[in-house]
C-alpha cells in the first residue's frame, strides 16, 4: 500500500471529523476571499473612475458626499452652483481642463448626466450601436442601463425627478435614445448622458424662446458667457502644473462660494473608514482559520492512539521512521488543502449569488468569476498552516516504539 492510499483510508474511517474540519476551514478562507474580491474590485473601480479628475467644485457642503456624487453617482448633489462662477474657475490659469455636470433626474433608478463628450473621453468610451447625442432631447445610455432597463436605440422615456424610481415623472417632456456605449466597466456603463441644455429644458416650467448665444460660453455652448441665470452641479477639473494641487482648491475656497474636493484625498479618507470593517471582518476570518487549524492538530494528536498498534506493525513489517511521519504530514496537508480549495470554491460562489440577487452590485460592475494571485497566496498559507499542524503528531508518529506497543497488546 502506497502513502497516498494509507492516508486515504485513515481519512475516511472518521468522515465526519474530516468534513467538520474540512468546512470549518472553508467558512474562514470563504470569508477572506469575499472580503479580499470585494475590497480589490471596489479600489480597482474607485481608481478607474476617478483617473483623470483632480479636483471637483461644486456648492459648499460635505466634500465627500460632492466627491461620491458627481465621480461615482453614488450620491445626491450638495446643491448648484451658478454658471458664471463656474466659468471663473474654468479660466484660472491652473487649470488645464473643466467638464461641467448638470444632475437631478433619473430613469429607472439611473442617473441622467447633462454634460459634454470630453466627460466620455476621461473613460475612454465608445458607442456601440447608434450615434452620439447632437439635440436637445437625445442620450447615450450606459452599456448596463441598456441591459437592465431594455431601452433599445429609438425608445423614448420620461424622467423622474432624484434619483428613486417613484420620484415625480416629467411626462410632458420626453428623452430619445440614440446611441449604446459599449462595456467600459467605469461609472459609464450605469448612466444616461445628455447635454447641458436638455436638463435646463427639463426643468424649465414655462415655454422658453431659445436665442442663439451672442457670447457663447467656454462651458456650455448652449448659454451665454456670464449668465448668472443658469446653473450646474459641478465642474470636474484637470490640473495644468503640479502647483495647482496646492493653490487652486485654496484659491477656490478662499474665492468664492464654490467648495473643492480632492479626489485622491477623499477616496483616502472613504478608504480608511471602510477599512475599519473590512479588518474585524478579516480578523474574524482569521480566528476562524486558526481555531481550524487546532481542531486538525488535536483530530491528528488523538488519532496517534487509535492507530498505536498499526503503526507499529507497520514498523515491524519494515516501514521506515519518514515513511509514518510523512503520513501524517500528508494527511494534515491533505485536509487543509481540501479546506482551502472548498473556502475559495464557496468565497465565489457566495459572491456570484449576491450579485444575482443585488442590482446594486451589477451596478457596480462586481464580478465572481475574477481571481486575483493573491488568492493564491491564501491557498499556500492554508498548506502551510495544515504542515505546521501536523508536525508534532508526525514526529509522535515516527517515534513509535515498536516493541512496548506490541507487548502491551499481546
């Protein structure tokens, strides 16, 4: 009989002992890797969706919330901000770029942006089927919004005022679908974008003769330069020279009404409060691992006993010292090994039942058919744990004495 069938057969005369150990390991390496799955892809979107952007002004309030609303549409709008204001930031001589952002409305629970094509190009997006929007009135949806709503190019639809599905509809006025972007796994993939001017002609409550602007503005072609009668959201901003990083939010806090928010530094501080939870629920885990591995090594060290006299004939049938110690290390390796494997196989199969049964985490474009090295990292650390754990019970094993064993049995 070879080393693996003997530790097969040890294995299953207590299969319930092994199962128990099996899964008890599996819950805690499950655990890790949900955590480890969501907490990469959360940072990997967070990072994606905010290349680009170094600074976003809008009205004073929460710079978090004014961070989360208008680069992740996670959030409602700390108020408007005036567009003639908005131009004087524009020309600052620091900044490089400025994309405007006009929010409030929703299709469906999806967030209608009013803005320009150069916001689609901070995400490098592309249209799939249709055209780009060039009237008043017409969108590009998001690859997701196509997908969950069923808007196809040629529908119409109206709006409803916030971000709930029951909010109020503008029924008297209705969107056109013109253009699909394609997948591009950022913020795009769960918006509705049009220009700046349909969302002013959304809310606009009397009829409104359009003129063509004398003066049109460097922010909305649409307007006249100056207007202090139209509003935005926000702009966000590019840098022109790394001195702005200190300068510009100062000059525009100190300034003016506006309020600005670092991307970077938000994002930090958003991670920091998250990663309070996502360590208890790591170190839960944890405990979780270990009290799995002890469970092993007592299963191993009680085991000796029952299996005395075996192993001493096996020494007497002529196996050697390694052979029994290798044995048992290959059995606690065997286990943790199964453990692992079983933890991982349940991390993504959790993951994936949440996303079916979550819109929110489709919205979020998380996945659970991705897998990151270090997956595989917690697969050797648990290998390692089960050696470790079988060590002493392998030398208890190699140490056999043979004739005190067989005395006593006779």
């Amino acid at each position: 009989m070879n080393l693996f069938s003997l530790v097969w057969s040890y294995i299953k005369v207590r299969p319930l002992n092994t199962i128990l150990n099996i899964v008890l390991l599996g819950l805690g390496i499950a655990m890790i890797t949900i955590l480890l799955l969501f907490n990469n892809q959360l940072k990997e979107k967070i990072s994606t969706n905010a290349k680009g952007i170094d600074l976003v002004v809008g009205a004073k309030g929460s710079p978090l919330q004014l961070i989360l609303c208008n680069i992740f549409m996670i959030d409602f709008p700390t108020g408007n901000i005036k567009l003639a204001e908005a131009e004087k930031v524009a020309r600052h001589s620091m900044v490089k770029k400025a994309i405007p952002l006009a929010l409030g409305d929703s299709f469906a629970g999806y967030r209608i942006v009013g803005t320009g094509h150069d916001y689609i190009g901070l995400f490098k997006g592309e249209i799939a089927g249709g055209n780009w929007w060039k009237k008043d009135m017409e969108v590009v949806i998001g690859s997701t919004v196509a997908r969950l709503t069923g808007l196809k190019i040629g529908d119409t639809f109206a709006s409803a005022h916030g971000l709930t599905a029951g909010g109020q509809d503008h029924k008297e006025k209705v969107y056109k679908v013109t253009g699909i972007l394609a997948p591009s796994h950022t913020v795009l993939d769960n918006l509705i974008l049009t220009n700046i001017e349909s969302i002013w002609k959304m809310h606009e409550h009397e009829d409104v003769v359009d003129h063509p602007p004398v003066h049109p503005s460097s922010l909305v072609a649409g307007a006249e330069a100056g207007d202090s009668t139209k509003e935005i959201t926000s702009l966000l901003i590019q840098y022109r020279n790394p001195l702005a990083v200190i300068q510009l939010p100062r000059f525009v806090n100190m300034n003016s009404s506006l309020q600005a928010a670092s991307p970077a530094f938000e994002t930090a501080r958003l991670f920091s409060i998250l990663g309070i939870g996502v360590e208890v629920l790591q170190g839960f885990a944890f405990v979780l691992i270990v009290i799995s591995g002890l469970s092993i090594f007592i299963a191993l060290y009680n085991s000796l006993n029952e299996r005395r006299y075996d192993l001493a004939i096996m020494r007497s049938m002529g196996a050697s010292r390694s052979k029994l110690l290798v044995s048992v290390l290959l059995e606690g390796t065997f286990l943790t090994t199964c453990g692992s494997l079983f933890g991982l196989l349940l991390g993504h199969t959790v993951l994936w039942i949440f996303i079916q049964m979550t819109l929110e985490s489709q919205k979020a474009g998380l996945s659970a058919t991705v897998f990151y090295t270090s997956e595989l990292f917690i697969l050797a650390g648990s290998v390692l744990l089960g050696f470790v754990c079988s060590l002493t019970p392998a030398v208890r094993a190699s140490l056999t004495d043979i004739h005190m064993i067989l005395s006593d049995k006779g």
